[in-house]
C-alpha cells in the first residue's frame, strides 16, 4: 500500500530564496517547487529524511 507525501512552499511577502527549489526524499530529487506550490510524491509507508536544494543551498 502506497502513502502520499504533500509537500507544499507556502511564500512570505519578502524572499531570501526566489526560484524552484528542488525536492528530496531520501536524498533523491522527487521534484520541483516554486513558490505557493504544492507537490504530491507516493512513498512507501514510513519514515523518510526530506529536504530541498536551491543551487549551493540545501536544508
């Protein structure tokens, strides 16, 4: 049985960030999402590590 991770870039008035960020579970690119966007990536049920990528920046 598949999961569904939503993973959403909700914006400021001002951001440090401008772009697409490129999304990460489990350390591999799933997407990409600009800003007020919302993506939808099937996993399998569990734990995961998510992060995103602008250029050189990464959390």
């Amino acid at each position: 049985m598949a999961a569904t991770l939503e993973l959403t870039r909700e914006g400021v008035e001002i951001e440090l960030r401008r772009g697409t960020f490129e999304d990460l579970v489990d350390g591999g690119s799933v997407g990409s999402i600009g800003r007020h966007d919302t993506l939808e990536v099937p996993v399998d049920p569990g734990s995961h590590t998510i992060g995103d990528r602008a250029g050189r920046y990464a959390s």
